[in-house]
C-alpha cells in the first residue's frame, strides 16, 4: 500500500504532531511499510489458535451494590479547593479549536 506525503501531513495535523518538511518523505516510506506489515500478520490463519491473554482475570471481583448514604452537597462542596457559589468551580482544560 501506498502512503502519500499528503497523507502523512494530514495524519501529523490529526495527532497534533508538528512535522518537519524533510522528514515527511521518510516517514511515509515507514508509515507504508507498517501498513504491509499489519496486512500480512491479518493474512495469517489463525483457526483454532486460542487467544493470549497474558494476566487477564476472567471476571473482575464485584463487590454487592448496595445503596448507602452519600455526603451532602454541603459537606462535600467544604472539602473542594474552590467553589462557585453550591457548585465545584474547575479550570478549563479542553482548548476550542
């Protein structure tokens, strides 16, 4: 498969990664090679392989839901760092772009 160098800048402008215009061709060379790779590994047969899942647990412990009493909002609004009248005031973190 082919991986064009518009491609590559467009992936870079998607993941926020800023490019230097030399390195573009390089890594559209990479980027293709990766992607024969990964098609070659789906061309393998695989029928009746068991999946490896090393450490995996095959239920996670639950503990009963029961209900119980929370803390009012009072309560919990005297532990915050900063607050806004009867609400948590938090930074914004997320850039409107």
């Amino acid at each position: 498969m082919s991986i064009e160098q518009h491609d590559v800048r467009h992936l870079a402008r998607l993941a926020k990664l800023a490019l230097d215009e030399p390195d573009i061709p390089a890594l559209a060379t990479e980027l293709a090679r990766i992607v024969e790779y990964v098609a070659e590994l789906a061309a393998v047969d695989t029928t009746g392989v068991e999946p490896w899942l090393p450490g995996a647990v095959p239920a996670a412990p639950l503990r009963p839901d029961t209900p119980a009493r929370g803390l009012s909002a009072e309560l919990a609004l005297d532990q915050a760092p900063r607050r806004r009248e009867r609400a948590f005031a938090v930074p914004a973190f997320v850039d409107d772009e």
